[in-house]
C-alpha cells in the first residue's frame, strides 16, 4: 500500500518493538517488513498475536541479525547519516526487496 514517507530510524524502532512483542531474541529482517506494515497501519500490534511477557524474557533487548546490521548501516549512511531521513514508498520497496533476500539467505 503507497503512502507516506516513513522515517528510517522509525521503521528500525519499530522494528525492534516488533521482534520483543513476539519475545524473539533477534531482529530480523522479516521484523521490518512487519513494522512496516505497522507504520503504515495495515497491521496493529493485536494483529500479530498474543505479546511476550517482557518479565519472562528479563531485561535483555534482542539481538540484531548480522546481515541486518550489515545493511541498515549502509543504507543509513546512503541516507547521510540522517536520523530524521525518510524513504518514500519507491526506497521502501528496495529496502524490503533486500531484506527479503536475507531473510531467505
């Protein structure tokens, strides 16, 4: 669905929201695509089922996949480095495009 521009730092954000809510100990590109769909509002956080206790889990934040790591840091330093940069729905598609691709990798 097209809409307006999103902020990078955002989708990681929610990103990373995303992966606890489901009690994952790792972000992982899937968890983009998910907080995309999130920010966008064509998925609610109920959507994605019943939330993980964050007690359960202690106080340790998941994890960021290697190769995510590896590819948020270039596409934020492409972005210049910007926290407030945003990706329109053209830059979203090819962020997710290489995000699917790790993921299936």
């Amino acid at each position: 669905m097209a809409g307006e521009p999103l902020r990078f730092t955002e989708i990681l954000t929610t990103a990373a929201a995303v992966a606890s809510f489901l009690g994952d100990s790792e972000v992982r590109p899937r968890h983009v695509a998910l907080a995309v769909q999130v920010l966008r509002g064509e998925l609610r956080f109920e959507d994605l089922g019943r939330p993980s206790s964050p007690l359960g889990r202690g106080s340790r934040s998941p994890a960021v996949h290697v190769g995510l790591r590896e590819t948020v840091q270039r596409w934020f330093t492409e972005l210049g480095s910007d926290p407030f940069a945003e990706l329109g729905d053209d830059g979203i598609t090819r962020f997710l495009a290489e995000l699917a691709a790790l993921e299936h990798a």
